[in-house]
C-alpha cells in the first residue's frame, strides 16, 4: 500500500473517499468508522481528519457520491423510459434505494451540522437529483402551472420517499397494502392531473 509521501493532496482526498465509500456501503451509517478507512488505505486516522477537518465533512463528501449515482441511475433510465418517464423516475428511486440500501439510508442518517460550509460542487451534485426531477414536473405541468413546479416537484419526492422508507422497513408489508411502487406512482398521477397533456405519462 502506498504512504503518505506517495500521493498528492488530491490522489489522497479521493483515495479516502473511495475507501469511505465502500466501507458505508459494506457497514452502514451507524457502523461507519474513519479508523477503518484509514485502516484501508494505510495511512494514520489523522491523516483523514488532515485532509476533511472532520468525521461529518468527510460523510457528507461521501453521501454527495451516493448523491451522484444516484443522479446518473435517474438519467439512465429516463434516457430509455420513452413515454413512462416519470414511472421511471419513481422506479429508479426504489430501485437504488434497494440495492444501495446502506448507502442511502445513511444519506438520512447523517445530519449536516449547522454552519458547516459545504463546497460548492458537493451541493450542486446535491441538487441535481432534484433538478431532474422539477425538468420532469415541470415538462407535464400545463404552462399556467409552470411556476408551481419547483415547489410541487419537491412536495412528490417527499411522497415518493415515505413510500420507499416504508417499504424497505417492512411497514406496508404489515399494513397489508399494495406496491409500494404502484401506490406512488398513484399520487403522482394524482397531484399532477392523470388526462393533462404529458410528456412521460401514459
């Protein structure tokens, strides 16, 4: 394993991040150690503190790649969702939630100290996932709509996420209901008008 001497500040903010990446995929949020990342890719704990300041910076770096792919799953799918587009959206949601389920649990898990200064292509990654989604709202909204579509597009993703949550707890398997994903997918079609003019709705 490479030391300390043999990486340049950047080599070594992203090594860090890799192996963080990887450990909160493999332990979870809770189980989450920088001793073990640093155990990973041989360098001193105080090495990560060096370079991120602290534990919460670092999760919040590594949560902003969850961010990312989470982002890039959306973008796929809607690349070949042809006129389903926002049942893409909401199936992409569940489906990276399932198979990414410690990673985006921990996304949750962790609370952002307030006044922590986040950098700036950190928040940008941050907000791209809800920027594709306003695109897709905003594109099935009738123009006179147009400008609520910021807000609503905010208000659905909440929807969309208590169904996920519940999901992946168990909690609609004890209520005896229906999909999870179907339901979902019902209240948007709800709060967006099933007959208005729609680009991805069928």
């Amino acid at each position: 394993m490479a030391r300390r001497y043999d990486h340049h500040p950047e080599e070594l903010h992203r090594l860090i991040l890799a192996a963080g990446h990887a450990h909160l995929a493999e332990v979870g949020f809770f189980r989450f150690s920088a001793r073990e990342v640093a155990r990973r890719i041989g360098y001193s704990v105080g090495t990560i503190y060096h370079v991120f300041g602290t534990l919460d910076r670092l999760m919040f770096e590594i949560n902003t790649i969850t961010f990312r792919q989470w982002a890039d799953l959306l973008e796929c799918r809607l690349a070949v969702a042809g006129d389903r587009r926002l049942d893409a959206l909401v199936e992409a949601y569940f489906d990276f939630a399932f198979e990414h389920r410690t990673l985006w649990q921990a996304i949750w898990a962790h609370q952002v100290p307030a006044g922590m200064i986040l950098p700036e292509r950190s928040a940008q990654d941050r907000s791209r996932l809800t920027a594709i989604v306003i695109a897709e709202v905003a594109a099935v909204l009738p123009e006179p709509r147009r400008e609520e579509a910021d807000q609503l597009a905010r208000s659905l993703i909440a929807t969309v996420h208590g169904h996920c949550d519940y999901a992946l707890s168990g909690a609609f398997a004890l209520m005896g209901t229906g999909s999870p994903i179907e339901l979902a997918k019902a209240r948007l079609q709800d709060a967006l008008g099933a007959k208005q003019p729609q680009r991805g709705v069928s």
